[in-house]
C-alpha cells in the first residue's frame, strides 16, 4: 500500500511564536520541528505500511529550512518526503494548500492518504476534509484506530461517548487523532533520514497558478488577566465567596 | 532559567537529534515514575522493552544483532539524557544491561551465543548483568576465586559474587570465572542463563544511593552450563573484562556530566526564585562565583569525556587512559556540584521529596562503581611514570 501522510514543520512550541510586524505572519526559522500531531498520523502510516509491505511518503508543504522537522518523520522510518517550498504559497489559505498537497499526491500516485486533525500553528481544522474533495476519495475524520483490509480500510472514529466504527474502500482520506501512540526516532533511523530522498517542488511544477492568500488585517494581543480579588478571612470571609460566586453564575 | 549548554565541535546534528529524542523518552517514560520507583527500589521490567523500541539497548552494537551502529560519543548523548530523569538507579539498571553486560558479548562472543542472548537482550526481551565483583575481589578482579571446572561438555560453577547490578532479576550474567591456575591467566568470561540449578539470588542490597536499581549477591553450587557458553577464548577473560572497563567508565563519566547539568538547571531555577534579604540568590557574588565554577567543571568533565569517548570510537592505544582521567575527574567534579547544589537548597535540601538529596547521595558512588578513584590514578600512573 502506498500510503501518503501530511506533515507540517512548525516553529518549536517550546519558544514563544512571533508575528511579522507588517503581514503579522509567523516568523518561521530555519530550525522548524515536526508537529506533534502529526507523529500519530506517521505511526499509523508506518504500521499498514509494514502489515502491507507499503511505502510511506511525507507531503509537506513550507519553507524547508534546515529540513529538521522532515528528517524527525524520515526518522521514525517513512521512506520518502515531498516538499513544495515556494515563496509564491506563503500565506497560501487552507483551500490553495489542499489543492498543492492534493495535486503532488496525484502526481506520485497514492493508495492511502493520513492526516492529523489540524496543525498546531494554524488550527484550521478543514484542509484534510478539502483535499478529499479535491482528491475525489472518502474521508474518515477522528480515527483512534486503522485498520487496513482487502481493497478498503476500517477505523474507529472518536466520539464524544464512545467510538463509532467506519469502513470506506481505498483510496481513501484518514485524520487520525492524538490518541495513537507514536514511536520514538531510534539512532539507526536518524542516521538513515539524512540518506532519504527528499523531493522539492514548487507550485508550477504541479500546474497551480491561481492561489488565494490570507491577508491577516490586524492582530490584537489578548486582553490582560484583570488581578483576582483577596479575600481575607475575618471568620464571615465564606459570605464574600458565595457573593462572587453567585454573581459568576456557578452557585 | 536554564543552564546554556556549550557547543562541542564533537557533535553533530544527528547527535543533537538524538539528544532530543532521548529527552522525550525521559519525560514521557521515565521522570513522572521516578519517586515511585526509587522507593519501590526498582523500575518495572518493561522498561527494557520500551528503551529497546527506542533503540536505546543496543545502540553501540551491530545492526546485524538489532543494534543501532552507534558510536561512543552517541553512548555519551544517550547517558547524559537518561540520567536525567530524577533516578540515576534506572538508568544504571539499563546501561548495566546495554553496556556492561553486553559489551564483552558483542565483541568477543560466538555467533551462537549473541543469536541467544545479545539480539533477544537488545530487544530488550532478556536482562543481562555482568559478574565480575566477588566478595574478596573488586578492582582487583585476577583475584576472583569463582570456579568453572570442565566436565565433559560442560562447565560446572562453584562460588559467589556481590554487588550485581540487575542480580536479582536478569535472565543471564557475563559471569567472569577461574577455568585455570591463580592469577589473571586463568580467568574466563562465560554467559551464565540464570535459570540453571544450583543457581541462587541472596539478598536484594539495600544501597546510599542508585536505589531503583537492584543489586544482589549471587551463589553458585555446581551449576553446569555448556562450554559453548564461553565467551571468546579460555583464559582471556581477565583482558576481555579490563579492556570493557573502558565503556563502563565512560558511561560512569558521562552520567556525570548530564548530572551536573540537570542540577545547575534545577540550582538555577531555585536560585533565581529564593528571595533571601530582598533580592534572588542570583544576585549574590557568592553564588554567581559557585554557579560559574560548578559549569566549569561540568564543561571540564564533558570535554574530557567526549575526547575519551573518540579515542575509544578510533580504537586509540590511549583511549584507556583517557577514559580514566574523565571518570577520575568526573566523580570529584559531579560530587562537588551536587554538594554545591545542596547547599544552595538550604532547608528544601534536606527534605527527600526533591531531587536535590537523592542526587547527592546517588553521585557518592560515582567515585567507586566501575574502578575506584584510586584504581584510575593507579592506571594514569601507569601510563605517567
């Protein structure tokens, strides 16, 4: 099975984010990691690629910088990576990434396609629905569980009280949830990702010309937590409580 | 506030990838249990099968037998992380399996013998431990009196040894034994399965420190095992055992340094919070001056350590030496800034739920475990004079 997975390299979330003063995007450095989302859609991947004796494939598309956070999925043991890396897509909108993404998927040729649920530096949530769209397959959102059968796939889709179980024949779209635990990168696989091959295109090379770009007007900082409210205990300090407590709303 | 880790021309990006990948396996798999584990006095088996999946047990060894292909310096990375983790007793219990017990294995031992004990204990389906120290021989090993006597196909062993790290619980021992005459000649190193008659644990040792790892002393009453189970040559086993002291030492010298940066992050932390007379400790003179010494020694101890650690990788005559004067250096420098940090702790100090006392009780055996202080001087002399 040839399973294709999306990837985004983001800035490390353990260092605080900063906006572009003029087009208040985010300053994306060389050093990008692999989001961690998407560690759970590389595993599962990487899992109907062994029951199957698949291939996996990364798709990404962003500046590609030092490649690190690629090299943490080609070191978990996908085989290849797909880069689009054009400054033409910066601040490309959710629909024109499905459609590049969607475009070099269809160009390498797939069986499978995983996502995670959203990114963590965007939080859009709807590109993995719109490219199989694009793409033309069905799409199974929310899957805790995959299961790779003769010609269709099973998963079990999270729900707020349970799990509902959904088949669809492949080809075939999946966003996998966080609930997946991914495999750590071993040295070995470290040592390999450098030798992997790692393609880079540009949105010509898929034919994509008319792309949409967000403009982001204003960005306004979060309002500032107002200072709480002491209340020292003079032996009535509960009346003053259950006061605050009923003008929130919560008694 | 942290401590800034200074860039070191022997490491690459792939280490540094690899660094962080062993930091997430601490946090995620080792830190959160370490109180639990330091008072059950051991860490659950399946950790073994775990730090296997993250390649962690066979990192040095070859691909051939599951191992990684790593190098020293990786081992260094790798140990400067896992120590990390608030329970210096588990990352002994796996670098007593991954690199003193299969050490010797990997590079002397038969084909047969590393298909059925090397692969399956860097899969960490089996727990290796290496049994060298007897009650009347520590450092001095060519004074062990434990007795292989060969009887047709087999070897049957009689004797006893203590202070076994994973003793109460491994699946076999690189067991160091005297096949010949008194002396360092006639010593051989034979993998011992532990579920062979005649075989016993004593008592599980209470310890100062390492204390989620189990240590044991073992009996042996006319226990037979096959020849088959010697490793490499009869009578060699005295050099086999003193030329893998080295990996031990850097293991040893390398916790050291991942010691010393967990407490100056943990020393940095505090003091930059600990208001005494109106202002942080940070900015007293005599702190400062502390702080600046403590990561001296620790940039001191990580340069020696990573210089011992290539000469080892190139297989260089002096890399024994080496790796001596790092552990030598290591053991004073770790003990001093331990010291330094619990004093800096003041009364949190004392109090067993931090970290701060049980590292500084955990570092007083870095100056014995793996040759004594005294034993690497002699070997430095050795070399010296």
């Amino acid at each position: 099975m040839n399973i294709a997975v999306c990837v985004k390299q983001i800035p490390d979330p353990a260092t605080p984010y900063e906006l572009d003063d003029e087009n208040h995007w985010i300053i994306r450095p060389e050093d990008q990691v692999l989001d961690d989302t998407d560690r759970s859609g590389v595993e599962v991947a990487l899992q109907l690629a062994e029951a199957t004796e698949g291939t996996v494939t990364l798709y990404s598309m962003s500046p590609s910088g030092t490649l690190q956070g690629i090299r943490q999925a080609l070191a978990m043991g996908a085989d290849a990576a797909v880069l689009i890396d054009d400054p033409a897509l910066k601040g490309a909108d959710a629909l024109t990434t499905a459609r590049v993404l969607a475009a070099a998927m269809q160009q390498e040729g797939f069986d499978l396609v995983i996502a995670g649920t959203e990114s963590t530096d965007g939080y859009s949530g709807i590109m993995p629905q719109m490219m199989s769209e694009i793409l033309d397959v069905p799409c199974l959102s929310f899957a805790r569980k995959v299961d790779a059968g003769d010609g269709s796939v099973t998963i079990e889709r999270q729900t707020s009280d349970g799990f509902d179980v959904v088949e669809a024949p492949i080809p075939a779209l999946i966003t996998v949830t966080a609930g997946i635990e991914p495999r750590y990168p071993t040295f070995k696989g470290i040592m390999q990702a450098k030798s992997k091959p790692v393609t880079t295109l540009t949105s010509a090379d898929l034919g994509i010309t008319n792309t949409v770009h967000q403009v982001i007007r204003s960005v306004e900082p979060v309002a500032a937590r107002t200072a709480g409210e002491i209340i020292e205990d003079d032996g009535e300090a509960y009346l003053r409580i259950i006061e605050v407590l009923e003008q929130a709303k919560v008694v | 506030m942290s401590y800034p880790r200074q860039p070191s021309r022997y490491l690459d990006d792939d280490l540094a990838a690899f660094r962080n990948m062993v930091a997430s396996f601490v946090d995620l798999e080792i830190r959160p249990h370490a109180d639990e584990w330091e008072a059950a006095g051991e860490f659950p088996r399946d950790l073994y099968t775990k730090a296997a999946a993250a390649g962690l047990l066979g990192l040095r060894y070859d691909p051939k037998w599951g191992g990684g292909g790593g190098s020293f310096l990786a081992t260094c990375v790798m140990c400067e992380e896992l120590i990390k983790g608030d329970t210096v007793g588990t990352a002994v219990g796996l670098l007593a399996q991954s690199e003193f017990a299969l050490s010797v294995l990997a590079d002397e031992g038969s084909d047969r013998l590393k298909e059925e004990y090397l692969a399956p204990a860097i899969r960490g389906e089996l727990i290796g431990a290496i049994g060298v120290s007897e009650p009347g021989a520590g450092s001095d090993v060519a004074a062990i009196t434990t007795r292989a006597v060969r009887d047709g196909d087999d070897y049957v062993i009689s004797g006893q040894k203590t202070f076994i790290t994973n003793g109460t619980r491994a699946d076999f021992i690189a067991l160091a034994v005297r096949t010949g005459d008194a002396g360092p000649r006639g010593i051989s190193v034979v993998i011992f399965p532990t579920d062979t008659p005649g075989f016993a644990v004593g008592r599980k040792l209470e310890k100062l420190g390492s204390r989620a790892s189990d240590t044991a002393e073992l009996f042996f009453d006319e226990c037979r095992i096959p020849t088959g189970n010697l490793v490499g040559e009869e009578g060699m086993g005295m050099r086999y055992v003193l030329s893998h002291f080295g990996g031990e030492r850097l293991v040893i010298s390398a916790f050291a340094v991942g010691i010393m940066e967990r407490l100056i992050d943990l020393g940095l932390e505090y003091a930059s919070a600990r208001q005494v007379f109106g202002k942080p400790l940070t900015d007293f003179q005599t702190w400062r001056h502390r702080f600046t010494e403590m990561a001296t020694r620790l940039e001191a101890t990580r340069t020696l350590t990573y210089q011992a650690a290539d000469l080892l990788d190139a297989r260089h005559g002096s890399g024994d030496v080496a790796v001596s004067m790092a552990k030598l250096y290591a053991a004073g420098a770790v003990q001093f800034v331990a010291s330094e940090i619990l004093q800096l702790h003041g009364g949190f100090g004392q109090m067993e739920e931090s970290a701060i006392p049980r590292y500084y009780r955990d570092v007083a055996g870095f100056s014995v475990g793996a040759g004594t202080t005294e034993i690497q001087r002699e070997i430095i002399a050795a070399a010296l004079i």
